[in-house]
C-alpha cells in the first residue's frame, strides 16, 4: 500500500501491478477528495489553535433529513439563522411558504424571503407571525441560547424544529481516539446533550419530540452528527 501527495488533491487514473508467479495487473480510476487541513500533511511552520479551530463556511446544501422533517412543518415557515438561505428556496421550491431571518453582515448578495436584524432580540418579526420556526444548527453559535429559545418560542404559532450538534458523539469516538470534524467548529460556544436541550426547551414549549440526524461512524460505532427536537406550543 502506498500513499501520495498531490498538488491538486485529485489523480485521475492510478494502475498497480506486481509480479508473483505470472503477472497480474490491476488498474482502476479513482478520484480524491481535497481535504480541510490538508496543511497539516506537510507544514512546514508551527501552526497554532486558531490555524486549526475556524470557522467554516455555510452549508452549500441543504441536509435531505433535515429537508425532510421541514416540509412536513405548517406554514408559513420561519428559518431561523437561514445563513445563506437554502432551506428556504428549497421549502418554497415545494410550495411551502418560507422565509429566513439572518444577522445582517457583509455578504456578495442577499438571498431573497430573507429579513436581515442585527441579532439583538426580539427581532423586529411580529409575534405568532409564523406557524412554524426551523432553528437548525444555530443555537450552538449564540452566546445567549436562552434569549434565542424564548424568542423562537414568541414567532413560532404552533410548532419549532430545532437542530443541534449531538454532544454524545464526543464519548462515543473514545475509544478511538476520534472527534466529529463538525465539532471543530471554533464559533461552537454551546454543546448540548438530550437533556440539557430538553430542559433548555421545556418551559417553552408543550411537548418536545426528539430523534436524530445524520447517521456516520466511528470505525464500527455508531454515532449521530446532530439531534433534533421538534415541539409543539
């Protein structure tokens, strides 16, 4: 077994052969991933915590289970923290009513249904203004959750659908030494559990509904990138 370095991250054709009795060849096409860090390989400076805790970028699409869950909420819908507002093109996409709210930063073009505030709340959307409220991997990047889940809870006329990173994943990579890549994430401040997110929401809400998101493994244990929680008024 070999490995290389490459400067483009991708080979397009690699052919292996060795010689026993006779010879036996085998050729395949393989295409690689360029990875995050991929600093890391070869680095020739001391790197430190902020080179490698950053910030990544939004999402460039919307996760199919958490699309899922989505479309199934009571509009009009409200995604709360839209980034770059995909979920909400995909709802609308699907006939359903959607609209974003973003923290009003710079930005190349400001995507459409979306109401840009400057994070302080209340935010300047009426109240019960909207059957239902998506808040989907958001509450991990805001200081003041408790004020972010209250105000949620003042839009939402009947339902919110929250997303977090699932901590437990930390305990479950243990024994392999592994730590979920999205847990890297330098602007995560909060790391919530089932029940600490369920008693985070409780006051707020009648009934809370909890299942999980994104299926992966560590080696052959099982682990789940997010948990959800979908509630009800």
């Amino acid at each position: 077994m070999w490995e290389y370095l490459t400067t483009s991250g991708r080979i397009l054709e690699v052919d292996f052969g060795w010689v026993g009795e006779g010879r036996t060849r085998f050729e395949a096409r393989m295409s690689f991933v360029n990875p995050h860090h991929r600093e890391l390989l070869d680095e020739s400076e001391v790197l430190h915590r902020e080179n490698i805790y950053g910030p990544g970028p939004p999402n460039i699409s919307v996760h199919p289970d958490i699309l899922e869950m989505a479309k199934h909420l009571k509009g009009p819908v409200l995604d709360f923290g839209c980034g770059r507002g995909l979920l909400v093109e995909a709802l609308r996409a699907l006939g359903i009513e959607a609209r974003g709210l973003e923290l009003d930063t710079p930005r190349a073009s400001a995507p459409p249904h979306v109401t840009f505030y400057d994070g302080t709340f209340p935010s300047p959307l009426p109240k019960g203004q909207f059957a239902s409220v998506v808040c989907s991997e958001v509450l991990e990047h805001i200081p003041d959750y408790q004020a972010a889940v209250r105000e949620i809870a003042r839009l939402a006329g009947e339902q919110a659908l929250f997303t977090v990173p699932d901590a437990s994943a930390i305990p479950l990579g243990f024994q392999h030494g592994a730590v979920p890549w999205h847990l890297l994430e330098r602007t995560h401040v909060n790391f919530f559990t089932q029940r600490s997110l369920q008693q985070l929401l409780q006051p707020h809400f009648s009934k809370v509904q909890f299942s999980r998101v994104g299926a992966a493994y560590f080696n052959k244990t099982p682990y789940w990138v997010s948990l959800s929680a979908l509630c009800w008024k």
